[in-house]
C-alpha cells in the first residue's frame, strides 16, 4: 500500500486559455503551433506520444512512441510492423495519439485511420538513425519471447559483425501515418472548468470546431 494519500493529490491549472476565435482552422496548423511552443519551452521529450490500438477482439492496449513527422497527410511513427501493435493495427486500422505536456498544462488528442507510409520514406528515416539503432531493429524481433538479455545481445553483435554501421532497414521495419478524422485541444483552467476544443472533420477538407465541456 502506497503511504501517499492519493485523493489528496491537487494540482491547479493557471496558464494560458484556449479561445475559437484564437485558434488556427486547421488541426495541423494548431497542432505546430503548439509543437513550436513546447519545442521552444525546452520541455522533455517534446515528440513523445501514447499510441492507442485495439485488436480485432477489441484488446485495447497502449504505449509511448515517438512522432516522428506531422504534415497535412498525418502524424508519422516507426516500428516493427511483426510487433504487437503492428498486428493490430493490420487487424483493425484505427489508432489514437495522446500528446501530454504537463509544464504548459496542455493536452492533444487525436483519432484516425491508420497507414503505412511507403517503402521510400521508410528507407530514408531509417538511413537517418544511429548505427547502433539500425543494428537493433535487425536484432530484435519486437514483442517476441526471448529467453534472456543474453540472447538479444548475442543477435546485436552477430548483425553488427556481418553488417557493420551498414545495416540495411528490415522489410517487416517501418512506418505508419494516423490520418485523423479528430483533434482535440485541452488546456488546463482554474477550478477545472478546463478548455477544450475539438476538430472534427466536415467535408472535404473543411474541419469544424466545437468546444466541449471539461
């Protein structure tokens, strides 16, 4: 039993506002900008985000990612399309993003159909990782059963051996996009009458923005 009195745990929310007639008309466009300010904020880890599937039996599960790329098209992370999350998402293409960032008391969600990018940009993020990096995806088959850390690292020095700094991107290694059909904004307030603002897609590619109650 923890000794920490967790219903007592307060935190009050006092920084900023969020306001529709503020906010950009596109959810990227809001997204960036806010990216920026946490950039700018030197906050930790700033492109961290939790990754939401489910399984075709509707097994949520969730984990830390990091985004990689966001453009008009969506919001890019890589990984081992044979692991966990990858055979979900081929089971069932849908995924949600959770970006928290607690010092600016601000929070981004976003829901979205889910693709893989292409071979092409595959190739040339994986050219942008560290040898070290490359080395482990060649290594480790994500989400497997391995016996002992022994094993793994046994699998790190044998490609390391045969391939150097020169390993090339595994075909089951790569990308996928979240294209999103909702963003949501929320940022902290006092008494937690917090904002929130939510994009929802309209038609083409209009998004409208409703505000929703905390």
């Amino acid at each position: 039993m923890s000794s920490v009195d967790l219903a007592a745990l307060r935190q009050e929310y006092m920084r900023a506002r969020l306001d529709e007639g503020e906010v950009r008309a596109d959810p990227i466009a809001q997204f960036q900008q806010w990216f920026d300010e946490a950039v700018e904020a030197r906050l930790p880890m700033v492109n961290a985000m939790t990754l939401a599937t489910a399984s075709s039996q509707l097994r949520p599960a969730a984990r830390i990612v990091l985004l990689k790329a966001v453009d008009r098209r969506g919001f890019v992370f890589y990984t081992d399309y044979e692991s966990r999350k990858g055979h979900e998402l081929a089971e069932n293409p849908r995924a949600a993003l959770l970006f928290y960032w607690i010092e600016l008391e601000r929070e981004v969600r976003v829901e979205g159909t889910v693709e893989k990018t292409s071979a092409l940009e595959s190739d040339e993020y994986f050219g942008t990782r560290p040898a070290g990096s490359r080395i482990a995806a060649n290594a480790s088959r994500q989400s497997s059963v391995v016996p002992d850390r022994q094993t793994l690292e046994s699998r790190y020095a044998n490609i390391e051996r045969l391939h150097g700094d020169r390993a090339a991107r595994p075909s089951s290694w790569g990308g996928y996009r979240v294209i999103p059909d909702a963003v949501e904004f929320w940022q902290g307030r006092a008494n937690r009458l917090h904002d929130r603002l939510l994009y929802r897609k309209s038609t083409g590619e209009l998004w409208e923005i409703v505000r929703l109650a905390p």
